[in-house]
C-alpha cells in the first residue's frame, strides 16, 4: 500500500465528494475564502460533455485510492503504467482547469484550487516511487 | 495478484465513500425543487421592474430579462459578457433587459458604483458606464469613478452633484427593497419574465429560456 497516495485519495474524495453533493442539490458552494466557487459553478465549464466536472474528480480520485490500496514491491511492475497515466492525466486536467479559472473566468474557487494541489502531491509522489526504481515504462 | 488485509480496507472505505457520496448526491438532487418552478407571484411582479430602472429595449416586450446585480461582486463580472453577447443577440427581438442596483456590504465600493451607475443615468449614458464598471471591475476605487465618467463623455461636475443626490441614493434603497421582496439573496440573480433563471452563465443556457418565454 502507498500510504501517501491512500490520503490524497481520500482528502480529494472528501473535496469532490462535497462538490458533487453541492452541485446536485444544486446550492451554492460555501467557498474557503473569496467568492470564486459561485462563478466555477455557474460557469460553462462546470460540466464536461453533460458531466459535472466534480464527478470526474471522484472517478479519479477513487481510481487513485484503488491503486495506491493495490501498491506493494509485487505489483509495482503492473501498476507504475496505470499510475503514471492517472497521474500524468490528473495534473493535465488541473492545470488546464487552473488556466480556465485564470485567464478566462478571472476567479479562483478555493475548492478547485485545493484539488488541484492535490493532483500536484499524486505526480510528484507517483515521479519519487518511479525514480527510485527502473521503470521501463 | 493477492490482496493484502490493508489493500482490502482500503478497498472497502472507498467503495463505502463513493456509495456514501452518490446516494448523498441522489437523495439532495431529488429534494431539489427543479430550477424552472421558482416564478415570482403576481402579487410582488411591480417590484421586478420600476418606472425608471435602466432598461434596453421596449417597453412592452414580450420578455424582460431583470438582473439585481452589485458591480463589484465577481460572478457578476462573469456574467456580464455573456449578458453583453445576449443582448447583442435578441437586439431585433421582442426582449427587454433592465438592470437593477444590489449592492452587497461586503463589497467596499459596491454602494458608490451603483450610485455612480445612476448617476451617469441621469446623463443617459448608463450602460456605456455599466459595461465600463464591470470591465474594470477589479479598480473601483473613488478616483476611478470619475475616470470612468470621462471616458465615456459624461459631464463631469453634473455626474459628481448627481453623486451625492438623495435621489440616486433613494433609487438604490428601493432597488435593494424591490430585490429582498422578491428573495434576492445574492448577486447576480436574474429573472427572466417571471422565472428566477438559476442556470449556468452561457448564451445558450440563457437563449433556451428567452426562447421559450418568446414562444409562449
């Protein structure tokens, strides 16, 4: 088991957990701090292709927790693939949405912001265990 | 591939968590009145739109578009280029749109911009001093409003009395009045006839619901 990625999943579980509950009630987000969440969630990136972005947030945080409960020196071979392409994934969709919130809705939702940390911590966790070992992916 | 007792946890809280979040996600989506259902009653429509609210279009179209909007707030600023661009979009059609002042506390600046708005209505220039707010929402500072009122052409010693006029400060207190009557509780909120729009901020979010108010 990886212990690190095991928190990351569950905090990012709790994050989106909350968004998706929040969406689905439709009900403001009560933001950490600043008035961005209200303009995330009524903006028309708050859905993907009719999915609210908060549910490709558990699908991958959850993908994340199931690898990293799966994690040993055995299964290192198998997993280190599926790892680096949820990870690489993860950080891509973050910094994309991070840009979006940036350049084109000019507000920043705390929750996003918290998430996509989250996804920074899993890569640079998923580049140390790769490092460490020869991959050969 | 075994599993480990800790990988099987694990496993179980995760499964548990997602069961949790859908169901929670479920039962919350099922007590939500749908979005379309929320109509201001007969009795409060006078509120929605009075006699001298900033107003583009006619009179008498047959969908008005009400925002109770605060120039400092951030999802205002969102909103505001995807209203310019409805705006521009039913400019030939039977739709009315009409600004209403909801200035918010916490917004520092938020009581002068709406009065400044009005103030520069007295010239009839407020949407070109509307748009000119919201797109430089982020310096509202005092100085900034008389920046503003020259660079769209306002008479510059009338709009400052005009400032400080009772009437604007009274227009305002009514504006805030009309929108608690009518459960305003923050901004922007938009009603669209007698529908308070809940959807997203985009053209054709927006588009569908003036479509179908014009094909009523």
């Amino acid at each position: 088991m990886h212990k690190g990625l095991v928190i990351v999943s569950f905090l990012g579980l709790l994050i989106s957990g909350y968004l998706t509950i929040t969406y689905a009630s439709n009900t403001p987000i009560a933001c950490i701090s600043g008035e961005g969440c209200l303009v995330a969630q009524l903006s028309p990136y708050s859905s993907f292709m009719g999915i609210q972005t908060p549910i490709y947030g558990l699908i991958y945080y959850f993908a994340l927790g199931i690898i990293a409960a799966l994690w040993s020196e055995d299964t290192r071979q198998k997993l280190q693939l599926p790892l680096a392409i949820l990870t690489g994934a993860g950080l891509s969709v973050s910094i994309l949405l991070s840009s979006i919130e940036a350049f084109v809705l000019h507000a920043w939702c705390s929750w996003c912001v918290a998430s996509a940390l989250l996804t920074i911590v899993a890569f640079i966790m998923f580049w140390k265990v790769s490092s460490k070992h020869d991959t050969h992916i | 591939m075994t599993l480990t007792s800790d990988a099987k946890f694990i496993i179980g809280v995760l499964v548990v968590t997602i069961i949790v979040i859908g169901g929670g996600a479920y039962i919350t989506s099922k007590k939500t009145t749908p979005t379309t259902s929320k109509t201001v009653p007969e009795s409060l429509m006078q509120n929605l739109v009075r006699e001298d609210s900033p107003t583009i279009g006619k009179k008498d179209a047959k969908v008005t578009v009400v925002e109770f909007g605060d120039f400092q707030c951030p999802a205002c600023g969102t909103l505001h280029p995807v209203l310019k661009e409805v705006k521009k979009k039913y400019a030939d059609a039977s739709v009315r749109f009409v600004f209403r002042q909801f200035p918010l506390p916490q917004h520092e600046n938020a009581l002068l911009a709406a009065k400044a708005s009005l103030a520069a209505q007295k010239q009839e220039k407020f949407w070109e001093y509307h748009d000119a707010l919201f797109e430089h929402q982020t310096n509202l500072k005092a100085d900034d409003f008389i920046t503003y009122a020259k660079s769209i052409g306002l008479d510059v010693e009338k709009f400052t009395q005009d400032l400080k006029a009772s009437t604007v400060a009274d227009a305002v207190q009514r504006d805030r009045a009309d929108g608690n009557a009518l459960g305003v509780r923050s901004t922007p909120t938009l009603f669209i006839n007698d529908i308070q729009y809940t959807g997203k901020y985009s053209v054709a979010d927006l588009s569908a619901v003036i479509e179908a108010e014009l094909a009523k």
